[in-house]
C-alpha cells in the first residue's frame, strides 16, 4: 500500500477559522493513524485576498493545538517543494501548456465584457445556469493566429467532454456523481497566467503524491472539475472525503460574521481555552468514537481516528460543550499551573492587578473548580471588587430577625489579626453568644459581607473581601437597621 499522504491546504487570508482547524485536524489524524505525512501546502492564487501574517497565522495556530506538519513551506522535502502555490507557477504554465497540446484546453480570448454580455443574454432566454459559449474553442486556425500575432490577452480553459458522467466514491458521502452536461468550459488559467483553484489543487496534488483529500463539503462540487483532470492527463486521483457544514447553535452555518460564537483559534487561545482542550474538542465535530469516551488525550484521539465514523450529518458547535471540556483539562493542571495559567487575566484586568500576590493566588485557587476557561476568572472575581446591586434575596436575608444581633455579634468580637482561623474563632463566638447557628448564621453573615447569598467558602470570601470592606459592610447595615 502507497504511503498515506494528506494536507491542509488553506488560502492565508486571515486567522485561522474553526472550520479550517478541524479541516486541518481530520486530515492530520487521519495521516497520523496511518502512519502517513501530514503536509501543509499554502493556496495563495488570489492574491488580493492574502494577508500579511495569514500563513503564518494558520501554521501558529496549528502547532499551538499540537497539530505540527511534517512538511510545510519552512519544513519542505525537496523532492515536493516548493509548498506555495505562488512559488509553483512553472508547473502550472508547463501543464497547462501540455493540456493545450492534447487538445482538451483552449486559449480563449474573450473579454469580461463580452463573456458578461453573453451570460446576460442566456439569462434573458431563461436558462437556469449559465456557461460559456465555447466561442474561443471554435476558432479557426487563421483566427488564432490572428489573435496571437496582435498579442491578445487570453485565459486557458478547458474543454469538458461531452457526455460524460464523473463519479467516486466519498469516504463520507458514499457515492457521488456528477454529469459533464451541467458544466461550461472553465478557465484553468486566468489572463494574468495565475492557475484557478481546480487546476491547481489538481497539479499540486498529484506533483505531491496527496492519496487522501478531507476537506469542507463547500468543494464536493469542484470535484468533478478536478477528476477531468485527472483523467485527461492520466494521473490517478486521490480519494475524496467531504466533511459537513458545522452550524451554530441556531442551525446556521457557521459563518466569520456571526457574533455568538468566537470564531478563530486565537480567540480561544486568548480567552484561556487549553491546546489540548481545543484539540480533543474539535476531533468531535464531524467523528465520534466507537465508545461513550468524551475525553481523549491526542495520542488516543490518532489511534482511535476511524474515518469511517465521520459523520454525514452537520455538527453543532456547542460551546457548553467545549467549556465542560476545557474544564476537564484544567482540572488537571496543579495549583501552581492554574495559578500561572490564571493571573495574568487578572493583572491585565483594572479592578484587579493591583491586588497583591497572596490575594490574586488564593481567588484562582478558591475559584479553581469553577473556572471553565482563564479568563472567566475575572467575572468570577467581581465578587470581591464591585459593589453588586443588592437582590431580593439578599434583601430578604437582611430582613430576618437574626441578622441584625449576628452582625452585631461579629462586630463587636471582631478579631485584632484578620486570619482566616481567627474569622473561623469569630463564627464560634458569635454563635456562642447568640445562640444563633446554621443557616441563619452563615447567611447573615454571607449577605451582608458579600451582598450575596451564593459564593464559595465563606471563610475565603470574608479573607478576600478584607478587613476593611467587610467591616464597613457591617457598619452600614447596622446603620441602616438602628
Ligand atoms: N484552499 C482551499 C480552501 O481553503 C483548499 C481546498 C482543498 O482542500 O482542496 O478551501
């Protein structure tokens, strides 16, 4: 059997998007089960939409989820470099030329204008698509030469068989076939002498000796485009697998515009989501595994990748579902990890980063099992620095009869060294000299030092609260109660 050899090949047009990392993940489990190579190749055909740093952007945000190529434009194997498709014109213009040869693509002459005008014209008649009137492929020899000789700018297209029905098998959609009637002769090199994607894709795929193809369903109809190559030429195709749309929780596709769901890895990285997490998150948007196992270590996820188990049906990205997942991992890391992992979160926060280092070290850890992603820890920690509006539930705690003598109680026996075993001593005080326990003790004194009725420990809170803000606190609901 052919060494497995897949890639990833994005358009370097941005940051990297959920859709390309899991695009980019499946085939590099899939690579990795097989003990295959895992290529990333960079499609930078359309010039006007590359970026500076979007290369750059999708191979950082790869390597951080842990997914590193094993041939890349900076890690080429001479035998298939170079890895961007701007860098491989030559092989493009050489096969391009040897089509034109074969007599299966043309030069064609036609203006934009005339092609618009023409299409237009179908469209007026009723036809429902539209394809070019192959008035370039019935040029006669003396009108090429004509056309040559006043140097014409021209496209190369290509000349569909007639008749003919393209068809293969789709590792996930089973079946697939297209008929060459429903296509137009299509441009496989644009007037500039750059190759269109279905040219391209095609040259580079065969040059690099690519057996398997995953990539997003949007491109299931470029396939027949790309097998007629294939077969022109005589080259054996890869095998073809399409993964689903992901779609938001509302059932739409996901799209970069839409706002309630954080669309770039980076995103993620920032927001203090684990690299492992992310991984192991998107291994289950589009595959599952043969069991109930939800959480899986990268070297689990490549031995139990089963392309067979991909599915045919849309996935939903469901955020709980990454934040449960994240939290798995971070449940993993020791206090020292989540410490280091957390605090800068709350040094870049106005409210916080001016709290000293024992304060900001013990919220991350009293807050360590409720943290699903790093950066939450800020919200988590508004409750020791604003002032919250009071809720009825803590009004209703304030009007119980026993708060106004606990307070007062814990007031009073307030302790000279604000520790928490001194606070721990003050409660058993109090208690002592009220007579008043439980409930009505721990959520007078919750309610009124924290304005709220739920929170961790009460023991760290009134440590994170402070001294000074827990007596005022008190002060002032005694003030209000005289
Ligand atoms: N550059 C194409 C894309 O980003 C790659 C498609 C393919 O994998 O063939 O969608």
């Amino acid at each position: 059997m052919k060494k497995v050899r897949v890639r990833y090949a994005p358009s370097p047009t941005g940051h990297l998007h959920i859709g390309g990392a899991r695009t980019a993940l499946f085939n590099y489990l899939f690579a990795k089960h097989y003990d295959g190579d895992f290529i990333i190749r960079i499609e930078d055909t359309d010039i006007a939409r590359n970026v500076e740093h979007g290369e750059e952007n999708q191979i950082t945000g790869l390597s951080w989820m842990g997914i590193d190529a094993d041939e890349s434009p900076s890690r080429p194997n001479p035998k298939y470099a170079p890895y961007r498709q701007m860098e491989r014109l030559e092989m493009y213009t050489e096969i391009a030329e040897k089509l034109v040869e074969m007599g299966h693509a043309y030069k064609c002459y036609c203006t934009t204008e005339e092609l618009e005008e023409d299409y237009e014209k179908q469209k007026e008649a009723g036809h429902a698509s539209t394809r070019y009137n192959l008035k370039c492929y019935h040029l006669s020899e003396e009108e090429k030469k004509h056309n040559e000789e006043n140097g014409l700018e021209y496209t190369i297209r290509l000349h569909v068989p007639e008749n003919k029905t393209y068809e293969f098998d789709d590792l996930i959609r089973g079946h697939v076939s297209f008929e060459s009637k429903d296509m137009g002769d299509w441009v496989i090199v644009k007037q500039n002498g750059i190759p269109t994607y279905n040219f391209a894709v095609v040259v580079d795929d065969y040059s690099m000796d690519i057996t398997h193809v995953f990539r997003g369903e949007e491109h299931l109809s470029n396939t027949p485009k790309q097998l007629m190559i294939y077969e022109m030429l005589g080259w054996e195709a890869p095998t073809f697998g399409h993964m689903t749309l992901i779609v938001n929780e509302d059932h739409k596709k996901l799209s970069k515009r839409d706002e309630s769901i954080m669309q770039f890895i980076e995103q993620y990285e920032k927001a203090g989501y684990l690299p492992e997490a992310m991984f192991n998150f998107l291994s289950l948007l589009g595959w599952s595994p043969a069991s109930e196992q939800e959480i899986f270590t990268h070297d689990e996820l490549v031995e139990q990748f089963d392309e067979k188990r991909l599915s045919k049906s849309p996935s939903m990205f469901d955020k709980d579902k990454l934040t449960w997942i994240n939290k798995e991992y971070l449940k993993k890391l020791s206090d020292e990890e989540m410490i280091a992992f957390c605090k800068p979160y709350l040094l870049n926060n106005e409210d916080t980063k001016h709290q000293p280092d024992e304060w900001l070290n013990a919220i991350v850890l009293l807050f360590r099992e409720q943290i699903g992603y790093g950066e939450q820890i800020v919200e988590l920690s508004t409750l020791f620095t604003t002032e919250p509006e009071l809720s009825q539930e803590v009004m209703d705690v304030f009007e119980w009869e026993t708060t106004p003598t606990v307070i007062e109680s814990f007031l009073k026996n307030f302790p000279k060294d604000y520790t928490p075993e001194n606070l721990k001593e003050l409660m058993n005080v109090v208690k002592k000299e009220t007579g008043i326990k439980g409930k009505p003790l721990f959520m007078g004194v919750r309610a009124v030092t924290s304005h709220q009725v739920h929170g961790p420990d009460l023991n760290s809170t009134l440590v994170l609260l402070g001294e000074d803000k827990v007596k005022a606190r008190c002060q002032a609901y005694l003030d209000e109660k005289a």
